[in-house]
C-alpha cells in the first residue's frame, strides 16, 4: 500500500485523525502504521464501531463488548450507511456523525 490516499491524505494522517494519542506513546498507532493489509476505509469503519460501541455502552450502562458492537452496527444499518457516505478526505469525527445522522432522520 503506498502512503498517499485521495486528497493528498496520507496513510499517516489518516491514523493520527482516529488516534490522536499526542505527546504520548501509542502501541495501536505504531502496530497500524507497520501493517500494511489494513487499508484506511477499514480504520475508519472500525474507529466509528469503536465510538458506537462507546456510546451503546452508556446507554445500556454495561460494556456490549467488539462482538456485541460489530453486531449492532451492521443489523442497525450503520454499515451499510457507513459505505454510502464513506469519501477518503473525511475525517472521521464527521464521517461518523453523517452515519448516525441517517438514523436520527428515519425516527430510528
């Protein structure tokens, strides 16, 4: 894979936008910068399920756990909508917020 992506964003600033461990030592940040199979669609699918799983965690005041989260996100439809929107230049704070804006529009 090479470092440029659409825009002009590289591979590494994509990975500094969903882990913005600053000033500090990042295990996650350095494993992903050396793996070369994961390219940043992925990153920013499994970073918007990791905020999802968050805030489903608050709601239903437990952890749901990788599983749990992996699942909810597909069967509620955010994958799909994740796909739909889905533009390498986005960061994923607004990309996230564009997933979940669908559900908040269809009274879901």
């Amino acid at each position: 894979m090479g470092e440029e992506t659409s825009n002009n964003r590289t591979h590494r600033e994509v990975i500094e936008d969903i882990c913005p461990c600053k000033g500090k030592y990042c295990i996650l940040k350095e494993i992903v910068l050396r793996e070369s199979r994961v390219d940043d669609r992925m990153l920013e699918q499994i970073k918007c399920i990791e905020r999802f799983k968050y805030e489903e965690s608050q709601r239903q005041r437990k952890d749901i756990g990788w599983n749990q989260a992996n699942l909810l996100w597909t069967i509620n439809g955010h994958a799909k909508r994740f796909a739909e929107v889905y533009e390498p230049w986005m960061r994923n704070g607004t990309l996230y917020e564009l997933v979940m804006s669908s559900k908040k529009e269809d009274g879901l």
